[in-house]
C-alpha cells in the first residue's frame, strides 16, 4: 500500500511506511545520476534524504516529517531573513564540498534548483531534496540560479508571494553578495524551469539591479 504525500512539477511522492517515500517521475527518466550525487553527499555530512532504492525513474528515500521553507515562510512560521540565511547556508556548505567528478579545483557540487519548495524543514535541520539538475561546475552558477528563480516569482504580477519572493532574494543577495554568470544562469532555466525567453529577461534584469546595490 502507498499513500500519495505529494505532486510536484515532475514526480508523484508517496509514503511507503513511517520511514519510506517513493519518489516517481511521471515521464519517466533516469534517477542513478542524482541518487549517486545524493549518497556522496550523504557520505560527506550534507543534509539530503537517505537512498534505499534507485531504479529506473523510482526513488526510494527516508521519508522527512516538516514544511518546506516556502510553506514556512508564507504561514509566517520563519521569517524571511531566516529564510534567505538557511538558503545561503545551505549553498556555502555545499560549495565547500570537494566535487565528485570535475578535474577543475574550483569545481564543485551545484544543486541548481535550490529554491525554498526543495528544503524540507525537519525538527532536526534543514535538508535539501530534488537533485534532479544537480551537476558539477563555478558555486556561483548555483547560487546566481537561486537569485534567478526567485526573481522569476517576484516577477509574477499575479502572485500573491510576488512581493515575499521579491524580498528574499534582496536578502539572498545580500548574504551570497554576488550574480556572475547570470547569463549562464538564464540559459539554464531556459531549459529547465516553466518560464519563457521575456519572463527570464525580467527576471534577470531584476536580479542585476538588486545585486547591484
Ligand atoms: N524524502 C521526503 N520525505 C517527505 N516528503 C518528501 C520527500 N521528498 C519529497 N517530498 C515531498 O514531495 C514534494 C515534491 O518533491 P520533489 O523532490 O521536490 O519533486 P518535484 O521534482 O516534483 O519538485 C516535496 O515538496 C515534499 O512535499
Ligand atoms: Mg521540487
């Protein structure tokens, strides 16, 4: 028996038992890359979900018990300084990780979607989930991604977190104090995330004034 926990944008999660989820992407695909990335990290102290099982596009992980920061933040339970500190705190600790693969020193581990909705908040810490765009690369591409997706919600004229999301990423940017590559950014959410070619552009245009100051 399984009991359906969640739907994101890729993958139906459900509860295994008190301690599994399976986490399945509907279009199928691959998930040995980011369970491989995600028992290195594991190995290394870094908060990501335990994996069991990985095969074919089925993940099984420890199942976590908390909100996710974005849930936090709009119930008002963690305010948005917190907020941005437990997002650049989790980049900084990940950046200092020597890389798995890369050959070049200054590469390292990059999640590349860490943004709010993949932090679980456990009573323990915070642990990042949804590895599926991790790669090896410069820490500032990850971290120029993150300012990038939450422009792209401050963007949203219709988006009730629009402001929320706006005063994040001031924050965001005002601990990681830095947006270079934020062109390699845009081509990267180009390909990955829901938004279009004039959508980005606002986005990263607002990513550059805010960094800027
Ligand atoms: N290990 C886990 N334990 C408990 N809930 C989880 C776990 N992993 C994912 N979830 C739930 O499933 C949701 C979607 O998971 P995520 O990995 O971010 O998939 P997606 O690619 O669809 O965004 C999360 O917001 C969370 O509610
Ligand atoms: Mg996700």
């Amino acid at each position: 028996m399984t009991v359906p926990l969640a739907s994101g944008r890729d993958a139906d999660v459900y509860a295994l038992d008190a301690h599994r989820v399976l986490r399945r992407y509907r279009a199928g695909g691959d998930v040995r890359p980011e369970a491989e990335v995600m028992r290195y990290l594991h190995r290394l102290g870094y908060p990501v979900p335990e994996v069991w099982r990985a095969e074919g596009s089925e993940l099984e992980l420890t199942r976590l018990s908390g909100p996710t920061l974005a849930e936090a933040l709009r119930a008002g339970e963690v305010d948005v300084r917190t907020g941005a500190d437990v997002l650049a705190d989790l980049h900084r600790r990940l950046h200092a990780l020597p890389a798995r693969l890369a050959r070049d020193p200054a590469d390292r581990v990059l999640h590349l979607d860490l943004h709010p909705q993949n932090i679980l908040l456990t009573d323990d810490a915070p642990v990042v989930i949804d590895w599926r765009n991790s790669a090896e690369g410069p820490p500032e591409l990850d971290t120029t991604t993150t300012a990038l997706i939450l422009a792209e919600a401050a963007t949203d004229a219709d988006a009730p977190l629009a402001a929320l999301a706006r005063e994040l990423l001031t924050h965001f940017l005002g601990e990681v104090k830095t947006v270079g590559l934020l062109d390699e950014a845009v081509a990267l959410r180009a390909r990955t995330g829901p938004h279009g070619p004039a959508r980005l552009a606002r986005a990263a245009a607002l990513v550059a004034r805010v960094g800027r100051r």
